[in-house]
C-alpha cells in the first residue's frame, strides 16, 4: 500500500464518509458492520499470507474475545475500552489451545482449526454459567463517552472500529517490513531451508497466531459492545469465517489493502443487492464468487485490476509484492 | 451393565452409518489429496431428495436413490471439474473452492426447501428391532448400518479385485508410477469421484430415513467425515470402518453418560489427540505426509 493510497483512504475513511453518511444510522452502521470484517480479514490475511496457514475457525477467535469482554464488563466492572483490549488477550489464549495444530501441515492445520472452532462453539452453549448459554446475553454496555465524545452511537462505534482496522493495518505492515517479516517471507517460499539457516520457524508461526487471534479477538469484543447482545450462535457463527475469507481472496490477501477493500465491497453489495434479491440464501453467491476466484485468480481481483490499469514499467514491482 | 451394552451397541450402528457417511471423502482424499469440503453437503443434497420424493409422491424414500445418485454423481464431477482447473497450490486451494462451493450448496438448499426441519413420514422406519432380547434399536439405524457395512466391504472389494480399482489404489500411491505403467491418472481421480458420489447419495437418503435434515447438516457432516477420514490415516477403508465406530461408540458413551449435547465435543477431543499424537492416523503409514 503506497502513501498516496494510505492517505486516499485515510480521507475517504475518517473525514467524507463521516460527514456525508453521518446523520444516516444505517448507513453508517453498514459501514461500521463492513469494517468489522475487513478487520477480521485483515487478520486472516496476516496469518495466511505471512504466517503461510489457512484458518477455517477464526469465528472462534471472534467469539472468544467477544464473550470475554462482555463478561469482564458486565461482571467485573471493567472499563469498556479496556475490555476490548482483554477480548483480544482472551482470544490469544484460546490460540494457545491451537498450538499443538501447528505441527501439522497445509490442509491439515486447517481442518483442525475447524475441529477447534466447532469445540469453542460446543463449549460457549454449554457453558452457561459464564456466557448465559443458549438464551444469551443481554444488555452489554456500550462504548461510553470518553473525551468529550460519545462512542455509544452509531458514528461513534464507525470511528472506533476505524481505529481498530488502522491499528491492524498498521501493526500488519510494520510486521512485514521488519525481519520477521523477512523470515516469515523465505518461509513460505521453503519451510525446510529456512529451519536449516536457523530461523525459528514454529516460534514465528506461534506469534503470528498470537497476533492475528489478537486482532479478531478484539475485534469480536468492540462488536459484542456495538450491538449489546450475544449469543453462542451468533458470537461463533460461520459467517465470521466465510466473510472475511471471501473478502481477502477477493481483494488480494497477499497485500495490505485488499483484505480490506474486498470486505468494504463484499459486504455492502451483499447486504445492499444480494439480501434485497434474495432474503434467503444470498450467502450463496460469497460462496460462489470464492469459488470462482479461487480458480480465475486465487492472489485477487486487485492485483489484475493494478496490472490493467497501472503502467507497464510498474507491472514487475507489483507481482513481486509477495508476503 | 445393560446400560452400556446399550450404549456400544448404538455406538456400533451409527459408526456403520458414519463409515458410510466418510468413505467418499476418503477415497477422494486418497487419490486426489484433495479434501473436499462439499463432501456433507453433497450427502444432504441427497438427503433432500429423499425428501423430496417422498414429499411429492407418496413413496417410500428409497426408492429415490437412483434419482438421488444421478444429481450427486453430477455435483461430484462438477466439482472435479472445478477442482482440476486450479493451477497453483492445490492442496490448499482446493480447500477453499470446495469451501466455497458447500456454500453454494447450504444456500441453494436453504433457497429451495426452507430452513425448515423434515423428517421421514414413514412410521415404518421408527419401530423399534430388537436383537438378542436386550439391545434397542430403531428399524432404520439397522438399515443404514447394514447398508454402510455392505458398501465400505463392496468398495472394499471394488478396489482390491477390479481393473478401475486398482487403477485408484497405483495412482493414490504413487501417481508418477502409476503414469508411467500406462495409467491414466485424470481417469482414475474421475472414477474416484463418480464412486464417492455413488456413496454420498447412498448416505443421503439413509441420513433422511435415520435423522432429521436441515440445512446446516451438510457442515457438521463434512467435519465429522474428515475426522474420521483422519482418525483412519490416508486410503485405508478398514480404517474408515474402524475410525467410524470409535466416534460412533464415543457419541454412544457420552449420550448415555452425559449428555448428548457433549457428544460431538467428546468426539472432536478424541480427534484432536489422536491427530496430535499420531498426525498420519491410527491406520497411516507414518510420515505418510
């Protein structure tokens, strides 16, 4: 992501969007809700592209981290923007659960991570002494007023999350440009070679987990404020692995900006058009839109738009943009 | 005492039943390396077929299997085909396309029949057998558990005893070899995939007659058939046989000595252990990937 860009959307994100879709709580809420996935996806992403392993349980970080912040706050009087910050350290332990997964390799870390997803789910419907079990919890509070301004409204949350999916982006790239990121990049390139030259591949691996938990789980946690309610279904729904995978993939997920792009459009056309065409089922197009481009061009739309578009001599420094 | 003959012995049935649902992932899985993820939404999609056989006419659901059969082995193939066209990083690519193409499956169910919860209407599978005075168990678990003995020992036998088989089992061992000895590999990943939509459907319409469908069946289907598939180690049907009792029988112990909602949760731990303590499965060559 180039300064140009950064600074495009830095202005689109924090000055017009609030100030033309302000007064419109649906609107905003739409974006806020567009948000939360790009956030979710941005950490997916960080862990699939840098960390070389594809998750199908990152739900269970989104709901792990909501529903330890929703119980810090509502039974231990804890700050709310604390909490969030909590949220996503509950999320990290949970990931500590995963650990012995990275053991395995390619599909098999996924499908555990699955296995593991589904486990967190069982246990937040039967565990309901702590989360309220089927029933749910109402009531969570809300973002408070902090500084003078009021995060408890809808333009309020818009700016918060905003905040959460910069700091994302931002600790996203520093990663990448630092030598962890450089030994995350020859990792993926071969594992084996990387380990014979010293590089402590698992360790690497274990805090990019850490990392892109922390992130989701956070993430889960401004959510469970935003909306005040939760319950397991929702909390560890599918949903919050389905879109944001189809939104990285769809945007690119080894670059900064596509995750992020590709949630922001994913979402809105899908809540905009595809629920309006057809209440029922209009997930099946997120699912058909993933499957086609996985085949059409599994590194995203992006990098085919950029090469259309950009000029020639700029083609080669964007297709080695990898990790 | 009784109590946990009782427990085993429902165990027993449901993994025949389990095996059945699990063989094709199995068999795709071990020629292809491709896990597909659509594997329980293809079983369900037979499942509502079934359904909707039995729904329109009157008759009785099994007889919508060759219906049930041509539909699945067509979806099957499609996703072959779709799985095929990926160029680069199958392994992990293919995870995704047949992710999303469970998707499209759900949803085009949830579209088409309602999130509604159905059920055969045929009383006649619900009575209850009884077996050596003591053991309980309704007409259709028996069913569907000789139907997934019969067909893991005929696909048994289709791979040790026939030309395509064989075909399968040199080409799931070492597609280079196979190639040279003349073998056409694509040939044989069709042929497994046309076989592992013969059993979806097959465990479709035995789902239906068991159990009650929904939509999101098709997911927890996928996942317990690649527990199993993993518990078993690559290729080997005996293991899927075996794998598929012990998560049946671990569902069985826990129901009666819990509650039935820890059984997927008891299941799931025991899955993750064993992968844990022995990544290539109980029946796996080791270092098998």
């Amino acid at each position: 992501m180039n300064i140009k860009f950064s600074a495009a959307f830095a202005i689109v994100m924090y000055l017009v969007i609030p100030f033309t879709l302000g007064d419109n709580n649906y609107l905003i809420g739409l974006v806020a809700s567009a948000l939360i996935i790009a956030g979710i996806a941005v950490a997916w992403a960080l862990l699939g592209n840098l960390g070389g392993m594809v998750s199908f349980g990152h739900a269970a970080f989104f709901g792990v981290g909501a529903y330890t912040s929703a119980v810090l706050t509502m039974d231990h009087g804890v700050p709310v923007f604390v909490a969030l910050v909590m949220g996503g350290i509950g999320a990290s332990i949970s990931s500590i659960f995963m650990m012995p997964a990275l053991r395995l390799r390619g599909p098999y870390f996924a499908l555990a991570i699955l296995a593991y997803a589904e486990i967190f789910k069982i246990l937040a419907v039967e565990a309901t002494s702590i989360t309220g079990g089927a029933g749910g919890l109402l009531s969570i509070p809300t973002l408070p007023v902090f500084m003078g301004i009021d995060f408890g409204t809808k333009l309020g949350g818009y700016i918060v999350i905003l905040n959460i999916v910069c700091l994302t982006l931002i600790t996203y790239h520093f990663i990448r440009k630092s030598t962890y990121g450089l030994a995350l990049k020859a990792m993926h390139d071969s594992e084996m070679a990387t380990r014979i030259v010293g590089v402590p591949a698992t360790y690497l691996k274990i805090v990019m987990l850490l990392v892109s938990a922390f992130m989701t789980g956070s993430i889960g946690a401004f959510n469970a404020h935003y909306i005040n309610f939760l319950e397991p279904d929702y909390a560890f729904s599918g949903s919050w692995t389905i879109f944001p995978i189809v939104a990285a993939i769809f945007g690119g997920y080894r670059t900064l900006s596509g995750p992020v792009l590709g949630a922001l459009f994913i979402y809105l056309v899908d809540q905009l058009v595809f629920k309006s065409v057809m209440p029922q089922g209009h997930q099946l197009i997120l699912g058909a839109m993933l499957a086609g481009m996985i085949i059409l061009s599994p590194s995203g739309l992006l990098p085919i738009l950029t090469k259309f578009f950009a000029p020639k001599k700029n083609i080669k420094k964007a297709e080695g943009q990898h990790a | 005492m009784e109590l946990t003959a009782q427990a085993l012995f429902t165990g027993l049935l449901m993994g025949g039943f389990y095996g059945l649902i699990a063989v094709g992932l199995a068999l795709v899985f071990g020629t292809m390396k491709v896990i597909n993820l659509a594997h329980g939404e293809l079983v369900l999609l037979a499942a509502y077929i079934a359904y909707a056989l039995e729904s329109q006419t009157g008759l009785n659901p099994m007889l919508s299997l060759p219906i049930a059969m041509a539909v699945v082995i067509v979806a099957a193939l499609v996703t072959f085909y779709l799985t095929n066209q990926i160029k680069k990083d199958r392994e992990l690519n293919s995870l995704i396309l047949t992710f999303g193409l469970g998707i499209v499956l759900t949803n085009g169910l949830l579209m088409v029949f309602s999130a509604d919860i159905y059920s055969t209407q045929s009383s006649w599978f619900m009575e209850g057998v009884v077996i050596a005075d003591s053991l309980f168990s309704m007409r259709s678990e028996m069913i569907a558990f000789i139907v997934g003995i019969a067909a893991l020992g005929g696909l048994y036998w289709w791979l040790n005893h026939t030309w395509h088989g064989r075909a399968i089992r040199s080409v799931s061992s070492n597609r280079d070899a196979a190639k040279l000895m003349g073998m056409n590999p694509t040939k044989a990943e069709l042929w497994s995939w046309g076989v592992a939509g013969v059993l979806a459907a097959l465990a479709g319409v035995m789902l239906y007659v068991t159990s009650v469908i929904h939509p999101p069946v098709g997911h927890s289907l996928t996942i317990k058939a690649f527990v199993i598939t993993v518990l078993a180690g690559m290729g080997s049907i005996p293991g899927v046989l075996v794998g598929a009792i012990m998560i049946g029988v671990i569902e069985g112990l826990t129901t009666t000595y819990f509650q039935s909602s820890l059984a997927e949760l008891a299941s799931m731990t025991v899955f993750l252990l064993v992968l844990l303590v022995m990544p290539s499965g109980l029946f796996g060559k080791k270092g098998a990937h």
